[in-house]
C-alpha cells in the first residue's frame, strides 16, 4: 500500500496527517445510515446538530460566535467568499492585498479587474513582512494573510487594521497557516473576514470556514439551498465537517504543546543548517510561526535535491505546494525580495509535532551528502 511507503514527512504548510481521534469522530457519518442534513427526520437532525456541534468546536477555537463560521469546502473557497462576496454588494472600486498573499486571494481579485475592479498591491520588505501605506479612499477591502505559507512571517494584523481602518476598507486576514499553530482570535484581530482551512491542522481535506462579523454584507459565492446562510448552498459534508470541529477542538486544547515541540525541532534543524556554509535561512530576524524554515542552498537546484531527498524517503518543498511544479520561483519568493541566484535554491520544510528529533538528524545527514554530491555535478 502507497500509505504504508516510510516517509518522513516535512510538509506540513501543504497539509497535515489526519489526526486518529479526528478519524474517530468522522467514521459514524461515513459508515451510518444515509442523512442530509438538511431533512428534517431524526437522521437528518442527528446529521444536523453534529455541524452545529463542529460550528461551535471552530468559533471557540478562534474566539467568534457560532453563527459567524460560514463552512465551506477550503481556504480556497472561504478567500473567494469573502473577495468576491464584497465585490457582489459594491460598486467597483479598489482592492487591497499584500504581494505575498497566496494565490486564492489574488487571483480572484485579478479576476474582477475585468468588472471594472483596481488592484493595490502591498509590497514586502526582504524579511517578508508586509508594508503597509495610505490605501486609496476607494478600497473596499484589504487581504493580508496572518502567517505566510513559505517564509511562515508573521504579519502585523493591528497595523493591517488600522490601515483599512483609515479608508473603511473590510479587512480579510487569511489565517489558514496561522490557526492551529499560534493562537487567533477572531473577535479581537480586528478584521471582519478571516479564513482557516481543516486539513492544515490534522483535520480532513474538503472543510473550511470564512468568519464574519454579521455587519459585513456579502454576496454568495455558490447558489442553491441556501445552506448556510445564503452564502454557501451545497448538502453538507457532515464527516468532514465533523472532522473539522475536532480537529478544531484539539488545536485549541494543544497547541501549546505543539507550538513547544515543532520550536525545539525547528532549532535543531537550523542549528543543524548554520553549520553548512552554502545554507541561507530566511526571516530568521522576524517573529515566525515555529514550524516553517525557509532557506537556499547556493549553487544546488531545488528541484534536483527534492527529487533526490523524495527518492530517499523525505518530502519536503521548494516553496508552496501550489507554486512549486510550476518550474518558476514562487510570487512570495521574488516579492521579498530574494536574491535572484537564489531564487532556484530555495528549500521549504514544515514540521508538524509527530516529527521526532531523530528525523531532524536523518534528514541533515541525507541533506549534507545531497549537498556534497550536487555541488561536485555542478562544478
Ligand atoms: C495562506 C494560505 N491560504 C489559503 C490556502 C488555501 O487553503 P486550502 O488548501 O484549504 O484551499 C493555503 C493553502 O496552502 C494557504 O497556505
């Protein structure tokens, strides 16, 4: 079985394992009886008041009511709610965003430009921090994520408020890497609209959530039953959902824990690459989340040494799993800006708390002889 394949696993910004007790809770809806919940029979209810129950677990989890999480299918899908939601209930004017935010909120917003929609972009400084200038009176929402998914830099959400404050501009923080690994709370970030996404925290892949602050009108993204509030129809995805709630709940209860084991392994790997002169890590200077380390290993490709640290049995990235593939150095890469015989050395690992330190050894040892070996090809 490919899922039996001994990998050691270092990529969790792209997604997580799923957790066995989040398995747990999702196998009834998968192995019952059939229920939308929807229907109003008992197995309809039952269906229903386990999403209400996973409705709760998230907006605890992220400091919000209930009847804020709008659940969607992914982060995805909670950034194009939110963008082009907005876009519905205005006349075209201006939107906001960071160069570094990922491509489910720019390229949506890329998208309304041809309804007559401007673009202000934000630019980064080299430690991938977001800048943040006067906006244009006429923009009518800024997106700046919480953690960026290839460096891990944390951005400055007071000060994204403010900004948006200013121009009484909504504020979207996408804070789909961020939740699970720090702590968010919604209610008091100052934004209005926020997403998060199930599988970047041991949930399932195919649940997400927008939150909104109700004052906050939005136009619906997908039409039909009217699930949701009017803004997201679909029959619910009840196992996922549910896997999601949990998922939700034992963020909450552990991250601590987690944040204090992926730190210690986190320092281990780069006490481990300052010993090797060809390694520069990135935004070691900034606050980070504790899982992601960025670096370049000048004059060796990236895509060479991953192929050859998958053949060995390690799956790491060369920046985001939506960037890489593409052969092009990433958005978040070129906005920081990075130098550009760098660019095509960049090497992205995330560590989730089932990472052990042995594996940290492992994978510096596999790492070093990769290194010897391709800078000898390369000369
Ligand atoms: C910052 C950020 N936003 C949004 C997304 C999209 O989330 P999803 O994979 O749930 O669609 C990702 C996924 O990697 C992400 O890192």
């Amino acid at each position: 079985m490919w899922y039996n394949f001994p990998m050691i696993y270092l990529d969790h910004n792209a997604t997580t394992p799923l957790d066995e007790r989040v398995l747990a809770e999702m196998l009834p809806y998968l192995q019952g009886p059939a229920a939308n919940a929807s229907s109003i029979h008992s197995l309809g209810r039952r269906a229903r008041s386990a999403v209400e129950h996973a409705r709760e677990q998230v907006a605890s989890w992220l400091n919000a009511h209930p009847s804020q999480v709008i659940f969607t299918a992914s982060g995805t899908e909670a950034n194009n709610l939110a963008i082009k939601g907005i876009a519905a209930r205005n006349i075209p004017g201006a939107m906001a965003a960071s160069l570094i935010e990922h491509p489910s909120v720019l390229k949506p917003m890329v998208g309304l430009m041809r309804s007559g929609w401007r673009i202000e972009k934000l630019a980064a400084d080299d430690q991938g921090r977001c800048l943040f200038p006067e906006l244009a009176s006429d923009v009518r929402l800024l997106a700046v994520m919480l953690a960026n998914n290839e460096s891990g830099v944390l951005q400055d959400i007071s000060k994204a408020a403010e900004c948006a404050r200013r121009v009484k501009a909504v504020l979207l923080v996408d804070a789909v890497q961020a939740a699970g690994k720090i702590p968010v709370d919604f209610s008091n970030s100052g934004a209005q609209l926020m997403s998060v996404s199930s599988h970047k925290i041991y949930g399932p892949q195919g649940a997400g959530a927008l939150l909104r602050d109700k004052a906050i009108d939005l136009g619906p993204l997908i039409e039909g039953g009217g699930q949701e509030a009017d803004l997201r129809s679909g029959t619910y995805n009840v196992a996922a959902i549910v896997g999601f709630g949990k998922a939700a709940e034992l963020a909450a209860a552990e991250w601590k824990t987690r944040h204090e084991i992926v730190s210690r392994l986190r320092d281990q790997l780069e006490a481990g690459l300052a010993l090797m002169p060809e390694v520069t890590v990135f935004a070691q200077a900034v606050p980070r989340l504790p899982n992601t380390t960025l670096f370049a290993l000048r004059g060796i490709a990236s895509e060479t040494l991953l192929m050859n640290l998958d053949k060995l049995g390690f799956a790491v990235s060369s920046g985001s799993a939506c960037s890489s593939g593409k052969g092009e150095p990433s958005h978040v890469l070129q906005a920081m800006p990075i130098a550009r015989g760098l660019l095509d050395s960049v090497v992205r690992v995330s560590l989730g708390h089932e990472n052990q330190a042995h594996e940290i050894s492992a994978f510096l040892s596999a790492l070093q002889r990769q290194v010897k070996g391709l800078a000898a090809y390369h000369t």
